[in-house]
C-alpha cells in the first residue's frame, strides 16, 4: 500500500505538488481561523454565598448561619477550600473548587 503510494507520487510529481501546496493552503487558513486565548483564565471556581440577619452577634450568625452552609457546601465536587467571615448581621461562606468553570457564552 505504502509503496503504490510512493511509486504515485513519484510518477505524478505534479499533482504531489498541487496536493502538497493544498494541503499548505488549508493548514495557514485554518491557522488562521485558530481561536487564541492570549490570556487563558486560570482563576479558580469560587462560589460565594451572602446572608444577612439583622440583629444577631457573630458568634450567632457563625453557628446559625455559616457553619450550617459551610456544611452544606461540603458536598460540592473536587472541593479545595471552604472558608466563613461572620460579623454583625452578615456571613460570608466561601467554597473555592477544581473543577472547571462552566462557560455562559452561546458560541462554547
């Protein structure tokens, strides 16, 4: 198979030429057309979850509050870190993962 290949494209010289400049000229077009990501996102999936509760201390709104949803987000996949800011009336539970962010553009 290989050497009816080779004994062709010795005979034809010129269509191996026509065929090898196509092949040339549909490889820089596609090149062309390459999507580049010149700055590629490597930021991590963070989720972050707000709740206020007006009125409550932290310490409250730590055990009331932050720990039930840091417990909850134990649950998400390839998990790195999960981390809660308690103050006044306000939480802030942070989860950040591996896992890859999920594209919202409509071309992906």
């Amino acid at each position: 198979m290989i050497n009816a290949i080779v004994n062709y494209a010795l005979n034809n010289r010129l269509m191996t030429l026509v065929f090898a400049i196509a092949v040339i000229v549909a490889g820089v077009f596609s090149f062309q057309k390459l999507p580049v990501d010149a700055f590629p996102d490597a930021t991590p999936t963070m989720v972050q979850v707000f709740t206020t509760s007006p009125g409550l201390s932290p310490v409250d709104i730590e055990t009331l509050i932050s720990y039930p949803v840091e417990i909850s987000m134990y649950g998400i996949p390839k998990l790195e870190k999960v981390q809660s800011t308690s103050i006044f009336g306000l939480s802030r539970v942070t989860s950040i993962s591996k896992m890859a962010p999920i594209s919202t553009s409509p071309g992906d």
